[in-house]
C-alpha cells in the first residue's frame, strides 16, 4: 500500500492527536480507536455511532470495522458491532507476558481471605490503572469492578503508588493533561497538593487514599517492583471506612501487604 506523506499540524487532512512521525500508521491508530471506542458503556454500536466516537468519517469507519470483523474480532447483527470473544487474545497476550499476575494471585487470595478484605492488582496505563487480577472478599464500590475494569490513577491507592515512581516532569506533565475531577467532598484537586502526596507516598513506600473516589472507600495500596527498582505493578487492600482505621490499615494490613507485595517483586524479571 503506498504511504502518503504525514500531514503537518495545521494542515487540513492532519487529525488531532496524531504525532509527527513518518513511521506512524495512521490506519492501524483508526483501527485501534474503533476497538478502544467500545466498552462497558458502548457494548454495541452503529456505524455512525463508531464513526462519531472514533472521530473517523462514515466510510473510514466502515472500512475499518469490515476489516476487524473479517479477522474476527467484531462481530455484526444487523446494523450493530459488538467486540467478538477473539477480542481477549489480545489482553491474554499482554497478561501472559507478566508472570508476576499469576504469581500474586493465590497470595492475593491467601490474605484476602485471612483478612476478610478485597485485594486487587493493578497496571499504570496513561492516567488509569488496570486492574490486572482481583479477590473480592466484600462489595464496597458501587460500581462493579473486575479485571480490566479501569479507575482514575490519581485518586486510588493503587494508582498514586505507581505514579511516585515517574520522574518529576512526567508526573506534572500528566497532572497537567487531565481535568481534575472532585468525586467526593474528600477528594484531593489542587494539582500542588496531589503531586505533593505523590512524592509523599513514594518516600514511605505506601499509599493511603481515603474516601477521595467513593465514600466509604478506604484504601492502601504497595508497590510491586522489578528487579531494577521500578514498578510493574502494584497490589492493594481495600475496605469500608467503618470497618477499618487509617491507623489499623497501617498497624495491621501494611505489614501483611509488603510481605506478599515482596514475594512478588522477588519473582519479577
């Protein structure tokens, strides 16, 4: 297929977000912005409802979504698209190259089941985590997670843990890059004051977020390290404020959370 020359910024035919780089595939990003653009709340879609939330024209949309749903991943009823079941082969790649998930799981399950709390591992992906692997021992979100299932990074434990480990100027130029939403009356906004808690969690190795995404949610969560210090991951507690002290979570779950999260990290490549 011949490659027309990248479009500068500024140029008609140049698309946001699109980075200046003449290796860059603009095919392949439509493709992958069809199959990001479905999810929980979009299980199905029209074309035009594909077309709208990708950003794509009508006929690029379907050109796209005739291709994916020749190699099998979409599936067609009628005038709806919906992901296929060969859509997981993709996840279960990723899942299969981080041989720490399948280790922290039955350590994961071992303490939540000893604590009678859930317990939940995470990825960093931009400013989300991942939830990569999830013992639930009690319901105490009101939305439903499971893994894949994706949180703001900056107001969850897990997130703000892995967060402490970027260098200053990527934290602040994510911090920048994303309007900062109060959930809760406790939830930290102040772009100063969350990178400052950042660093703060960093330095102690832990971090507690209380009530900042959910009320009544109350959280601590570790880092999961690699041989070279950074985090691949990180694994957490969660419990119900009534339940569960700020100080009773440091005194009681930190300890027992830093032995498996060590166990893991000992296992990383």
């Amino acid at each position: 297929m011949t490659q027309t020359p990248r479009q500068r910024k500024g140029d008609p035919g140049h698309r946001k977000g699109e980075p200046d780089d003449k290796e860059f595939m603009t095919t392949l990003a439509k493709g992958l912005a069809v199959l990001g653009a479905f999810g929980r709340q979009r299980p199905t879609m029209t074309l035009s409802e594909a077309a709208g939330v990708a950003d794509l024209s009508r006929a690029t949309a379907r050109r796209v979504l005739r291709t994916l749903a020749q190699l099998g991943y979409v599936e067609q009823d009628g005038r709806t698209f919906s992901l296929s079941p060969q859509i997981l082969d993709l996840g279960f790649a990723y899942l299969s190259t981080q041989s720490w998930i399948d280790r922290a799981l039955p350590l994961m399950r071992e303490l939540s089941e000893r604590l009678s709390e859930s317990s939940s591992a995470a990825i960093l992906q931009g400013n989300d985590i991942v939830y990569v692997a999830r013992v639930p021992a009690r319901r105490i979100m009101s939305a439903a997670l499971s893994v894949g299932s994706r949180l703001p990074a900056l107001h969850t434990a897990l997130g703000r843990i892995m967060f402490g480990y970027l260098d200053d100027a990527e934290i602040w130029r994510r911090l920048k890059s994303q309007r900062i939403e109060a959930y809760t009356p406790q939830t930290i906004t102040d772009l100063q004051a969350l990178f400052d808690r950042i660093r703060a969690d960093r330095a102690q190795r832990f971090s507690i977020v209380d009530e900042e995404l959910e009320r009544g949610l109350r959280a601590l969560a570790v880092p999961v390290l690699d041989r070279s210090g950074q985090a691949v991951g990180a694994i957490n507690l969660s419990t119900h404020s009534t339940r569960t002290t700020r100080n009773e979570m440091r005194e009681h779950f930190l300890p027992e959370l830093n032995r498996i999260a060590e166990q893991i990290s000992s296992m990383t490549v």
